[in-house]
C-alpha cells in the first residue's frame, strides 16, 4: 500500500504479511521516499514477483477504516471516493460515498463449506453497516471532540480513537498497535453533520450542527434501553452547535460552541420486542437500591462536561395505565438518592416536564422549552474565543486561557480542589487585560456542565426540547460574537425557522438510527403551519415505519452493529452470532445467573467497550478530568469510571471549568408563562446512495414529552388529568414511589411468543381497530 501527502512530496509504504495465517502483521517502511523513487521501487518489486503475476493495481483510497476477521482470512476496509461536507476553521469534514472491503487471503487458510457459507453470510452482515451513511471523519481536525476539548486540549495519536463517540475503535486496534501511529488509518464519527450558512441583520455566518452518538451500548430501540453495570446508557447523543464568522482563512475568526446530551433513563429497564404489540409494556428489571449504575453515568458525564448537570425529563406525569410514570417515579428516587450525597452547590438538577401533555393543549411549547433552555445557558455557559490565523493544522488558538489545564476535577469540590478555577480567573483576567490594550479582542467564554435531556426512546420530544435549547443558545452566540444586541431570538424570526429545519433533520436522522423511522415533527409541523390532516397521515406513516422496523429488521441491524464494534468475534466451531437467542453475550457488565458463565465458554469477547482496562493499561496516562467517584465521600464507591474509563483517562471528558452558580427557583423560571493505493484483488464494493432535594435543583413542573411529538403518543391517554400552565411554576413536587430495576437489554424477538390477544388475519384484533378507527390500540 502507497501513500503520500498532499503536495506528492512524502511517499511512504505499507506491508501487509500475508504469510501470517491468523494474526494481522502489518510493516511501514521507515524509508521516506520521492514520487521517483516511490515509482521505482514498485517497478523493481513487480518485475522480481512476475513469476506469481506481479503487482496488480487495485484501488485508490482516502484512508483505512480498519481490519476485521471472521473464520478465514483478514479483510481490509478502505474508503474509496469522498465528499467535503464542511469545513471548521479551515479543517475540512468528510463524508464517505464509497467503501471497499477487500480480502487479505492465506494460501494455508482453509475452509470447509459450512465455514465458507457462515464467512459470507458475517460478510455480508458487516456490510450492513452502510459507511456511505451518517459516517463523517477529517484528517486536521478532531471531530470526536467537541471545539472547546480541541482547543484546550493538545493529545495527538492513538489518544483519540479512546473516544466514546470513535465506531471504528475496535477495527483500528490491530493496525494501530502494529504501527504505533494512526497516519494512515481514519477516525470514524456516527451520527449527523451539517453545516449552512445563515445571516442575520446582512451579517453572515456559519453554523455546524453536529452530533456524536456514542459506540457504547449502541445498538436498536428496543435492544438497548437504560443502562448498564459500567454506566453507559443506550441512545447516548452528544450534540454540537458551531457558530462562527464567514471570514477568510487568513484572518482572525470568533467562534463560538455549545453542547447539549441525549441519552436513555439510566435505570435498568427494558422492553420486549413483540410483533404482536406496537408499544411493549416497559420493564423495570432489577432491583439496584443504591442506584451504582446511575451514579456512574452522571459521574461519567461530569468528567466529560464538568458541573452543573442539568436533567430535563420529558416523560408523561399521569397516564390511565403505569407505563412511563414506572421510570418517572424510579428516576426521581434515583436523582434524590444521589444528591444525598452530595453538597447541595454540586447536586443534580433535575426538571420534570410533561411534554405530552402540555403538546396536546393550545400551549406554546416551545416558548416554554425556551425558557429552560435560557435557564440551563445561565448555569451553563457558552463557549467563546476568537481563533488565529495558523498555517498549521494543529494549534488553532493563540490564548493562554485555553492552554491544557492538568489536574483533577471533581463534583464534590470543583471551586478548591486543586487551585484550577483561581489559576483560570488569574489568566481570564490577564486577557482582559490585554483585551483592554486591543479593543478588538475578546475575553473567552467556557461552558461548564451540560443540559441532558431525555424522554423514553430519546428521539421525538427530546430533539423538540434540544432544538428550543439551540434556538436559544444561537441568540446567546450571536450576541457574544457582536451580531445581536439582544442574546435571544425571537420563535417568528426566519432564523429560528432555518434552525428548525437543521434539528429536524438531525432528529429525522437520529431516530432512523436507533428507531428505525424518521422522527416524529408534529410540533415542528404544527409550528409551520401545515395542513394538519397531512401532518397525522405522516405521523401514523412513521408510526408503521418503526414497529416494522424494530420487529422485523432490529435483530439483524443489532447482530451487524456488534460485529462492526467487535462486541461480537467470531471463532471456529462456536456457534454463529444468528444462532444464539440474543444479543446479551455483548451486553457490558450483564451478569445472569448463567449467562456469564456461557458467554465466556461460547464467545470471544472484546475489550473495546465496558470491558474497561486499569490505568496502566491505558496508552497515556490521565492527566486531565474529574478523578473523584460521584459522592460526597472519599472513601465512597472505588468503582467509579475515573480509575478505569479509558476516554476519561484520555481527556475524554471536554475541558471544562466547575464552577457554582446559583439556581433560580422553579416560581421565578415559569412565573409568567402562559404557555479520508492498494496491490491485491478481489473485493466488495458499496455505493454512496433531590430528599435532601430543594426546589432550587428538582422540580416537577408537569409539562411537555416525546410522544407529544408523536403519533404513538397521542394516541395514549386522552383522559389523562394535569395541572393549568398557570400552576407550572408553583408546581414543584418529588414522586415517592419506589420500583425494582434490572438489567439492560432486552431479548432479540427471534422468538417472541407475542400477545394473547386474538388474531386477525395475523394481527391482533386491537392492532386492526387501531388501523381502522386510530383510536383504539393504546386504551
């Protein structure tokens, strides 16, 4: 394999040792070689093997995916064609429109016909995973990370492929192990990226809007719910919003980021996938009375984001039959459990707003969203700078402030714990001081701490809720960067429409992902004024969309994702992945009475997620995040992802600086509301196509959720009580209710018994009153 560098000055070459039969060897030659030189020694290598045919031109390709094996030989994944799709400070973002997967053989590597059939059929499977969709990647510039970790951060190499939110970690190891760099290999992010190009007031900008979905308990809807044992929690979303100048490269451009979360209910929770039944009731499915895997997931976030989290829960307060309000009133105990522990500047703030409900009446809902947005921006912050012109690729910033700051960060005591918050006032008030010697320099801005929202599959009402949130951080950006006098943007203002196209997009996006159907927009729909008979045909289209989709098409689309994560080796004479009855075998930390004992007999297993290494097993030591569990105890749990997580030990959380700052009261935040050459052969192609929890952090206001956003949903509970819009602020309330809770992901529907309901003409008698009158299937 060849490769150069841009200009075609640096030739360098790559040996793949087919002589190896199980084990991937791969060799770079230490020479750096001229194009003449290069051209040379391909001549004098083809003419010494003519005998054995030679070298044969292949392919041209941008950069390695990475190398897999299934019960024969290795398989090589390269990116093929290309497309810019944006640009951040002059560090171009791709997408990729064609990939390769390409047959390293062994001549000693046999295969008898079951094995052969079994290769093609993981090939096949593997390429399920469609690298011409929703993949993006850069070479300059670290799109696994948010801008302010980039610019406050200086790691290169293997460090970044540790990141939660890189799918092509497992599929990289082997070559990036041999070479001990990453120069010819790609980082692939999951997820969506798009940047546009806005003005406001005749002053023009650009806007990214990215989102990284993490490869941690990634899977399908209904096969990865809740949480884990390590904390990880299914349909985790990082979202991105880039502001910055449309200047020309040479010169200085303000920039601006906020980031957001998305993730499932970090309880353990599940439900069956079922054939039979559109909407399976949920489960909770195990007992965890001190709440351990919730605690880490928020610990784990604090060391990615800093403090405050800010928990926005859009699920339903009151429905005829228990359903959602199970997890409501278990996830409440879990917040006040945790915040027992904790100093009340540092605990979680938790919001309760049925957005369902609110959806359903004549109730601005995204004006309210606005106002907790506005809320969680105040604790929050943006982040600000302004980026330098430089001709390298890496460096982008020129301020002091935003230098690596080493040490340890925790929940407990983020104003003393090791001076960095007075060493940060100390060089935020030397830019000032230089700020007021250069008029057009601005003091940086940070955020600290994080808005995670959630509903119950993560995708409708919480992208209506992310978007409200985005809306009013972009007036926030535009008034840092001197666009806007005022830092909100008005819900009528034509930006605020281009905005709700993009988010709509990332939620259509998003919820094709892990729902298997375009998000459900009935608010964003409603808010456009569209016909609304057109409106409620698209919702129940979408509605059909995903119960087919997650009952017949999840269990395979599971089977490709844990392949493609390495959650899933296959090996000879193990059973194949299809003949196992689910995906639990992958499941992180699942620890059933045999299951354990099974899996370790039948499956080889990966490292590459929840199987988390010791520190020193760790390719660079931490030096940067939060290292205390999240209690108010040093001696607390020793279990935490600090010691063991290897992103957080790789500055995976984004460099961020705790700091406290006052809640307001739930009266007075509603108390006016009315509402990137290869020689071999043979390949495959695919083309582009809180008890001690005051008021100030856990509120329950009762307002909007998911389903309010959906069809499903509104089809539910149309009797269903609630308090006025007028009574939202005062209302301020902690469910009392405990429920059990267990285990993670639910079972494949290979074999699902279904329902006991009567069939008609295959489906059960409700499921066809539903399609005939749409009133009937949820009551």
């Amino acid at each position: 394999m060849i490769g150069r560098d841009k200009n075609r000055t640096l030739w360098r070459v790559l040996k793949i040792d087919r002589l190896e039969p199980s084990e991937l060897i791969v060799l770079e030659d230490s020479t750096t070689y001229s194009e003449s030189e290069c051209y040379d020694l391909l001549r004098r290598i083809h003419e010494g093997n003519k005998s054995t045919g030679g070298l044969k031109f292949v392919t041209i390709c941008y950069g390695i995916v990475g190398f897999i094996k299934f019960l024969g030989p290795h398989y090589m994944l390269l990116i093929t064609k290309r497309r810019k799709i944006g640009a951040i400070c002059g560090h171009t973002v791709y997408s990729i429109t064609k990939s390769e997967m390409i047959p390293i053989p062994n001549s000693t590597v046999q295969s008898n016909m079951t094995n052969s059939k079994n290769e093609n059929r993981y090939k096949k499977l593997l390429c399920t995973v469609d690298l011409t969709r929703d993949f993006f990647f850069s070479y300059s510039y670290h799109v696994m990370h948010s801008l302010q970790k980039n610019l406050s951060c200086n790691e290169t190499g293997q460090v970044h492929y540790e990141s939660m939110f890189v799918w092509n970690e497992f599929l990289t190891r082997g070559i990036r192990n041999n070479l001990k760099n990453t120069l010819w290999t790609v980082a692939l992010v999951y997820g969506f990226f798009k940047q546009v190009k806005l003005s406001v007031s005749g002053k023009e900008f650009k806007l990214a809007l990215i989102a990284r979905r993490s490869r941690h308990y990634a899977g399908t809807r209904y096969l990865k719910r809740g949480v884990n044992e390590k904390g990880r929690v299914a349909n985790d979303v990082e979202t991105e919003q880039i502001m910055f100048e449309d200047v020309p490269e040479e010169q200085p451009v303000q920039i601006s980021s906020v980031v957001q979360n998305r993730g499932s209910i970090p309880l353990f929770w599940s439900q069956e996938t079922s054939r039979l039944n559109i909407k399976p009731d949920i489960i909770l499915s195990r007992k965890d009375q001190n709440f351990e895997a919730t605690k880490l997931h928020f610990e784990n976030l604090v060391k990615r984001y800093g403090s405050p989290i800010i928990v926005l829960n859009l699920i339903k307060s009151r429905e005829k039959k228990p359903r959602e309000t199970i997890l409501r009133s278990e996830f409440a105990n879990a917040i006040r459990f945790i915040n027992k522990s904790l100093p009340e500047e540092n605990r979680l703030k938790f919001l309760h707003w049925d957005l369902h409900k609110h959806s359903r009446k004549a109730t601005n809902v995204l004006a309210l969203l606005g106002r907790v947005a506005s809320y969680a921006l105040n604790l929050t912050g943006i982040f600000y700078c302004q980026v330098m012109p430089s001709s390298s690729s890496k460096g982008l910033l020129n301020w002091s402030c935003v230098e690596e700051h080493d040490g340890d960060y925790s929940l407990e005591n983020p104003s003393s714990e090791n001076g960095n918050v007075n060493k940060l006032d100390s060089e935020i008030a030397e830019a000032e001081c230089d700020a007021n010697q250069n008029q057009s320099i601005k003091v940086p801005m940070f955020q600290s701490g994080v808005l995670r929202t959630n509903c119950i599959d993560c995708l409708d009402r919480t992208n209506v809720a992310q978007y409200a949130y985005g809306l009013m951080a972009l007036g926030h950006q535009l008034h840092a960067l001197g666009y806007m006098e005022s830092s909100s943007i008005d819900l009528d203002n034509p930006l605020a429409e281009d905005l709700m196209r993009i988010y709509e997009t990332m939620g259509d996006t998003l919820a094709l992902q892990y729902g298997g159907s375009a998000a459900h927009n009935k608010i964003f729909s409603e808010r456009r004024g569209q016909w609304k008979a057109a409106t409620q045909s698209q919702e129940f289209f979408r509605t059909l969309q995903r119960y087919y989709s997650n009952a017949y098409m999840d269990a395979e689309k599971q089977d490709a994702i844990n392949v493609f994560l390495g959650h899933f080796q296959p090996q000879q004479g193990k059973p194949a992945l299809w003949e196992l009855d689910s995906d639990q075998h992958c499941n992180v930390g699942k620890r059933g009475p045999d299951l354990v004992e099974n899996a370790r007999s039948l499956i080889k297993r990966s490292l590459s997620d929840g199987n988390l290494r010791c520190e020193n097993e760790s390719p660079v030591a931490a030096n940067v995040g939060y290292s205390k569990p999240l209690s108010g105890k040093e001696g607390g749990a020793s279990n935490g992802l600090s010691d063991s997580n290897p992103e957080i030990s790789t500055c995976e959380s984004d460099m961020s600086y705790s700091r406290y700052t006052p809640s307001m009261p739930s009266r007075k935040l509603f108390k006016d509301v009315e509402e990137y050459r290869c020689v071999e052969s043979n390949h495959i192609c695919y083309d582009e196509h809180g008890d001690a929890c005051s008021s100030s952090n856990f509120f329950d206001m009762d307002w909007p959720s998911t389903s309010g956003n959906s069809c499903e949903e509104d089809l539910c509970d149309r009797s269903s009580a609630g308090l006025s819009s007028e009574n939202l602020g005062n209302d301020v309330k902690v469910e009392t209710t405990t429920s059990a809770s267990d285990s993670g992901s639910s079972l494949k529907g290979r074999s699902q018994t279904g329902s006991s309901d009567d069939l008609a003409g295959g489906f059960p008698v409700r499921f066809v009153q539903w399609v005939m009158s749409g009133e009937m299937l949820f009551h």
